[in-house]
C-alpha cells in the first residue's frame, strides 16, 4: 500500500527534476526556510541599551511606565522644572505637564512621527526662560 505521503514527496520529487506532474494537485506545496545553522533571533530587543549604559533621566527615576513621568529629585533633572511637577508624553508628540510650584500647565500639541526628547526640552526651556524673565 502507498501512503498519501509518498505521493506527494514522489510528485515534488519530480518537480524538482523539471517535471509538471504537481500541477494537477489540488493545493501547492508551501516552501520553508528551515532555521538551521542561523542565529535564534526569537525574543530579542533590538537596539536594546544595557542596565549601566542607562541615561541620567532613567538613573534619577523621574520616569515611570511608558510616557508618566514625575519629577522626584529637581538636581538630578537635567531639564528645567519644578520639584514635583507631573506629566505625559505620547508617541506623536502631544506634550502635557503640570507644574503645581509656578501655577502653570503646558500643552504641546503635534503630530510628528519620530518624537525626539529634544523637541520636548526645547519647549520646556521656553516656557520657564519666559517666566523666569517676567
């Protein structure tokens, strides 16, 4: 007796030598790369930075969660604000902050795809260097 198995590895076998014999299946086989002799790449981060290559911001814990932050300790900040002050900041640039020592909330409102902490810093600056010259 034949197995349904042997037929299709006989048929693809003949495909493989230049025959057209598969053309007469009712489904097609479906090639796969095997995974041999390459490196597992399953569950890696890429770019990943390691734990002591951490940024100051990370190191003076003002940042939590994804994108709530909370200013714990002002000399540890390097950007200008307030002991604290509390806010978001999204994916495409909307930009929220309350700061409850100057009274103040900011709102930046954008849609940039590749939202940079410069863009964010630039706008904080200008804030407190426009209240600080008051």
């Amino acid at each position: 007796m034949v197995s349904v198995g042997w037929i299709y590895h006989y048929i693809y076998w003949v495909q493989f030598q230049g025959g057209g014999l598969y053309k007469h299946l009712r489904a097609t086989c479906r090639w796969r790369k095997k995974r041999l002799h390459r490196k597992h790449q399953r569950g890696q981060i890429p770019n990943r930075v390691r734990i002591d290559q951490r940024p100051e911001i990370v190191v003076a814990k003002a940042h939590f969660g994804f994108t709530f932050n909370v200013i714990k300790n002002i000399e540890a900040y390097p950007f200008p604000g307030s002991q604290g002050s509390y806010g978001w900041f999204g994916s495409w640039g909307p930009y929220f902050r309350i700061d409850p020592k100057q009274d103040m909330i900011m709102i930046l409102m954008t849609q940039m795809k590749g939202w940079h902490y410069s863009r964010r810093e630039i706008f904080e600056n200008h804030l407190y260097n426009a209240i600080l010259d008051l």
